[in-house]
C-alpha cells in the first residue's frame, strides 16, 4: 500500500476516519508534512484507521496522538461539530495558505475523487486532494488564477472520465472490463485506454437501435418503444460524453476551454436525466413482467445496479463543473 496514496472513509459518531491528507507530500525520498506552510520532515507510519473504531467524537481522538513530533500516519479526521480537518497522529488542525480546511471541502474533494460511493474504501492521492481543495474550494479562491483553476479542473474531469469509464465496463453485462483503476496513470493515453469501451458503447448503439425499430414494426406500447430509444440515447450521449472530455488534453486557449467545459456539463446532465428515467421504468412492474418473457430487454434488467453508479459518478461531474 503506497503511503498516503490510499484512502478508507469510516464515519462513526460526530467524526469521519480519512486515509489521506492533503498535506502529506512526498518530495523525491523524503516524506513532509505542510501543515500550516511549514515543512517537516516525517516518519511515516502506515495504520490502518480501523485501529481507532473505537474513536466517536474529537476527544477520543485527542487519546490517539503519537508522543513523537515527528511521526505521521497520513490520515486525518473531520470533525462533523467543528467543521474542521485534524491530523490523527498530532492532533493538529490542517491548515494550508494559513487559513483552516473546512471539513464539507474535504468532504466534497472525496466525493468528488472517487468513482465508489462515500462508505466504501476508496483510493485517493494525498497530492490530489490538496489541488482539489486550493481548486475548487471558496475558502481558499483567491490563490490561484482562472487558468490554473480551469486546467486543473481539465486534469481532473479527463482522469475521472476514466476511472468512470472502467467502472462501468466492469459492471456493464453488455461490456467486457477494459482494465482497471489501477491501469490508469498520470501520462496514460486516454484514447488508447478508451478505445475498446468507445467501440462497446457504439455496439451498444447498434443494438438498441435495431431493438427500437423491432418495437415500431411491432406496434408496441409507446412506453417501450420509448425505453429503447432512451436507452440508445444514453449509449449516444456516453460516447459523446467520452469524445468530448478526450479533446480536452489538446485545448491550450482558457475560453475554448471553458466552453468545452461547459458543454461536457450539458452532456453530463444530460445522461442523469435520462438515466434517471431509465432506472424509474426498468423498476416498474410493467417491465418486470415483460423482462420475463422478452429475452431482448434482460440487458435492462440488469442495468439496474450500473444506473446507480451513472447516477452517483456524473453527479460529481457535474459538482464540480457547475462551479466554473
């Protein structure tokens, strides 16, 4: 497990349990904490924060500092009462630029990072999180520029496109896994690690579209003919989504790049809303009964789980966009 690199979320009592700190950083062979702008050489300790599950409030925690100065675990605490981020090794409140990290920014740049829901294990870079907090957070708004703000959103909306679309193939039984999260790296080619999921998602296409006109020859109800549309609609929107977030490593100019920003919004609200009513019909009680005997429409019954994830990953998408 790499120091700081790997982040377990565990809410219990007033205090959230946090694998990460956005003041850890490591600096060729040397591990320093940042802390409030200083800079302190540390020794790292990896513990597993199920050590403290004991732990429900900020005082309990207080028992759980180290008696040496010097010693780091890479973790951290919110404090639901406080509102604020405390280091679980030295008790101190994690200060960056000289102002307090509110614990709700720390809790969006999670939400934001992970491609899992909140309760789950997750992996999180510390180095992450702090850009994530100096990028998007009003408390510290004022430290960088438009364009540094803009390009690191640009780094952030291309790596998680990503993670979103590994996610997906891997629980998509209409896809098979094009890798997983591990396989992405800073530097990786987008394009050639998407290529084979763009491919499905065109098959995917294909096959709802051939569905959709089955169901007009058919004289189907209009409310299936109409699922079947949504859902070549949503395989549509997927690739552009994915076409869109791919030419954003080629745009250097700030306005162009904000307007592509603005239309990956669009289409990622797009996605929800269809999605949304997707998942509402494949729960009804009229599609139950026919997914029983209509074997064309068991890949929707099974969509069920993935819509969760769409719901949950392009949410985040558009929590952070939304704030350009």
């Amino acid at each position: 497990m790499t120091i700081g690199g790997s982040q377990d979320s565990n809410r219990q009592g007033t205090i959230r349990l946090i694998r990460g700190c956005p003041c850890f950083k490591v600096f060729g062979d040397e591990k320093l904490c940042v802390n409030d702008d200083s800079i302190l050489e540390v020794d790292v300790i990896d513990v597993d924060t199920s050590l403290f599950g004991f732990a429900r409030s900020k005082e309990d925690m207080d028992n759980e500092r180290s008696d040496e100065d010097n010693i780091c675990y890479a973790s951290v605490y919110i404090d639901e009462i406080t509102n604020r981020v405390y280091c679980i090794s030295q008790g101190w409140v994690l200060r960056i630029h000289g102002r307090d990290v509110p614990a709700s920014d720390l809790e969006d740049a999670l939400q934001f990072l992970s491609t899992k829901d909140l309760t789950a294990s997750m992996e999180i870079c510390s180095d992450c999180l702090y850009k994530f907090i100096l990028t998007l957070s009003d408390t510290f708004a004022d430290t960088m520029s438009k364009q540094e703000k803009a390009d690191e959103i640009k780094r952030y909306v291309d790596k998680f496109s990503l993670m979103i679309a590994v996610k997906h193939s891997n629980m998509d039984d209409m896809m098979k896994s094009i890798g997983s999260e591990d396989d992405i790296e800073e530097g990786v080619d987008s394009f050639a690690f998407l290529r084979s999921y763009l491919v499905q998602l065109l098959e995917q296409q294909d096959y709802w579209s051939k569905i959709h006109y089955e169901l007009i020859n058919e004289k189907a109800d209009d409310w299936l003919i109409k699922l079947a549309q949504m859902r070549e609609l949503l395989a549509r929107l997927e690739f552009q989504f994915y076409s869109q977030t791919l030419q954003l490593r080629d745009i250097a100019d700030f306005n162009l790049l904000i307007k592509m920003l603005q239309f990956i919004l669009k289409t990622s609200d797009e996605i929800l809303l269809l999605n949304d009513e997707i998942h509402t019909e494949i729960r009804s009680k009229r599609f139950e009964d026919l997914a029983k005997d209509d074997e064309r429409f068991k890949h929707l019954e099974a969509y069920g789980e993935k819509s969760r994830t769409v719901e949950h990953n392009f949410s985040n998408i558009l929590q952070i966009l939304s704030r350009l």
